[in-house]
C-alpha cells in the first residue's frame, strides 16, 4: 500500500499532507480526579468528559475519542483532545501511548483516466517484485561462487584486484560452497492442477488470475487474498516450499 501510494504522488494525483495516530490509550500516573481539580471552569468539565470516555483494560486505559466528541459537542475536537493528553504527559500526570499510524493524502486530480493509471501501476508493480526475485537469486550465485569472492565483491563496486585468489574468503579457503536442499521436494508436474486450484478459482472471483493461484499455492498473502480469507481453503500454501517462479511458470503452463 506505500508503495502504491508512492507510485500515485509521483503521478501527481496525490499529495501527503499529515500523520495522526488512531489509537491513545495511558497509564495513570495520579487519580483522574485529582488531575481535573488542576482545572477550573470549562476546561475542568472538558478534562472530566475525556475521562468519563476511557475504558480500562488491565494495564492500559483506552481513549474513546469519538465518545469524547460525541458527548461534549461543538467545544470538542480531536486536536484538542489529543493536545489535553500530551499535555497530561508532559506534566508526567499519565504515561501516553498512540498507535496506529494513518497517513492523510490530498487529492490533487479527480480527472485522471483509471485504467491508464492502473495499467501503468500494474506494470511497476510487477517489475519490482521481479526484481526483487532477482535479487535473491543473484545472492545465491554469490554465496555459490566458482571463483574468489573478494574479487567478485571488488569488481561489482568497480574495483578490480590483481590476483585471482584473495586467500581468506570462503571460497579461497575451503573451495565452492553450494546450499543444500534439506528437503526432498516431489516434482510439481505429478500434481493436479485442477485439485489443487479448483476451490480456490471458484472463491476468488474477480481476483483470479495466474499470478494470485501462484501466491495462494506458495501461501504467499496480498490485500485481495487476505479479503477472501483463503487461509481457510484446502491446499493453501501446499507450495511453500518450492522456489515461486517454479511454481508460477507451472500454473502459467496450465492456466486456462
């Protein structure tokens, strides 16, 4: 979702404008009571309807914030609610905890054309995660190295060492190293595609495509398939061992 909405301020649709927290809860460190008596008039009532709107819990005391709102009206809104309890912090009255970070966005454009947009987001999208795909496995070639490490790290940062051989990397030292498989892995063309994916195809609607039966089978979560709570349909994850470009080239070969 950052990513997303870094993509649509770089299309100049949206703009970030603040962060609020969602959630305040606190530990008392005096009674309620005495902490309004330090008040006077309708700042003391003000103080009293932020309390008569907290609920304890163990520990931790919750801040209904919309009760607070609700209950005393126009005089009341949220910044000033929330500065009344950082200043309860400051004066060491309470210990003040937010949570739940939510960024606010202007919107800048309303007349943008969304497939354009969508399409063009879509393309971005999967272009990083190749590369980050890509990533991995050129850290596993390097770790797998058939030549001198050093030099190899050398050149990729543009430096180019004299000699072949370092002489204390682990490849000069004790040869190639190869990352074993620990598990023996049943070849995918002995399952069935239409067992495996059948439940799934007819659940997730809209959402289905090549792309997300992959992530399902390699139990792999994103925003729609979280939605459709496929954690909870047979054969979810039956891949998650397997390497997912290996999993996604066999339900390319087979889909539709």
């Amino acid at each position: 979702l950052k990513t997303l909405l870094v993509y649509l301020e770089t299309e100049g649709i949206i703009r970030p404008k603040y962060t609020r927290f969602e959630e305040y809860a606190f530990k008392c460190r005096m009674r309620p009571a005495d902490i309004a008596d330090k008040f006077t008039g309708e700042r003391k009532d003000f103080v009293k309807e932020i309390f008569n709107n907290c609920h304890t819990k163990k520990i931790w005391t919750y801040v209904d914030i919309q009760g607070i709102l609700d209950g005393y009206g126009r005089a009341a809104d949220r910044q000033r609610i929330v500065a009344a309890l950082e200043y309860f912090s400051e004066k060491e009255w309470i210990e003040l905890q937010s949570k739940q970070a939510i960024e606010v966005y202007e919107i800048l454009a309303h007349d943008f054309n969304l497939d354009v947009v969508g399409r063009k987001i879509c393309r971005l999208f999967e272009a990083k995660e190749n590369h980050e795909i890509q990533r991995i496995h050129n850290l596993v070639d390097f770790f797998e190295s058939t030549s001198c490490i050093s030099k190899r790290l050398a050149r990729y940062f543009g430096e180019d060492l004299k000699n072949d051989r370092c002489g204390h990397c682990s490849f000069c030292k004790t040869g190639q190293a190869v990352i074993q498989q620990t598990t023996e892995l049943q070849p995918l063309s002995t399952f069935s595609f239409k067992e495996l994916t059948g439940e799934f195809i007819k659940t997730a609607g809209d959402h289905c495509s090549a792309l997300n039966v992959a992530k399902f089978l390699c139990g792999i979560s994103s925003p729609a398939l979280t939605k459709l709570k496929v954690k909870n349909l047979a054969h979810h994850g039956i891949f998650e061992r397997y390497p997912f470009l290996e999993v996604k080239s066999w339900v390319n070969s087979r889909w539709r």
